[in-house]
C-alpha cells in the first residue's frame, strides 16, 4: 500500500507560494496528483491558465480567485472547480496566510499572460 508520510513530501517554493507535493509519479500515484498549497498574506499569484481539471479546496484562511474574469471570495471549506482553459488568478488579501488543497490530473500545466508555459514539478 502506497503511503505518503508527511515528512517524505516534496516542497516546492514558487512565485512566491509554497506547494508541498503529496501524490505524483514520482510517490507512486498513475493518474492523479494532489498538493497543499500555501497562500502567504497580501500575496497575488500570477494569471495563469490550465490545460488540465483543477479541485481547488480552501482548508484555511480566504481567497480571492478569479475564474475567466469573475472574482468571488471563498472561505475556508469552499471548493473551486477549475475547467481545463480556465484562466486562473488568486490573491490573498488578508493578513494570514491561507492553505489550500488541490487536485488535477498528471500533465498539469500552466500557462502565464507572458506566453511562458509551467509544467509544475508537484504535479507531474
């Protein structure tokens, strides 16, 4: 039985966030791949747009994301459903960093404004 303990998960410090990988390829996973994600305060995330399914699950703190133009507040246990295409920006306006959870298919990846394509680590 493939388990993951927290002190084997991969950390990954990126524009500015932090993403703790959990379940990839490389820790045995054949289709999925499944992070934590933390939002530090005032932080805003570069625009980007996914050409995989996102579940995007706040287990802490509030978010403002941004989905092809329309921004709503989530809270703590509210989820977002990110659809392939999507352009995604998310910002924490607060004063504590937020945590989310996230899950999407291997191949992940992302594309920012500037035309410069991620292929994240944590997610292939």
């Amino acid at each position: 039985m493939p388990v993951v303990r927290s002190s084997e998960a991969v950390v990954h410090e990126v524009h500015g966030a932090r993403f703790t990988s959990y379940a990839a390829p490389r820790s045995g996973s054949k289709e999925l791949c499944a992070w934590r994600a933390e939002i530090p305060a005032g932080h805003q995330a570069p625009v980007h747009t996914v050409n995989r399914e996102e579940i995007f699950h706040l287990l802490s703190g509030e978010l403002l994301v941004t989905l092809d133009g329309r921004t709503e507040r989530i809270t703590a246990g509210d989820t977002v459903i990110i659809t392939p295409g999507a352009v995604l920006g998310i910002e924490n306006p607060t004063q504590e960093a937020a945590l989310s959870w996230v899950t999407t298919s291997i191949g992940l990846q992302a594309e920012l404004a500037d035309g410069t394509t991620l292929t994240p680590p944590w997610a292939n």
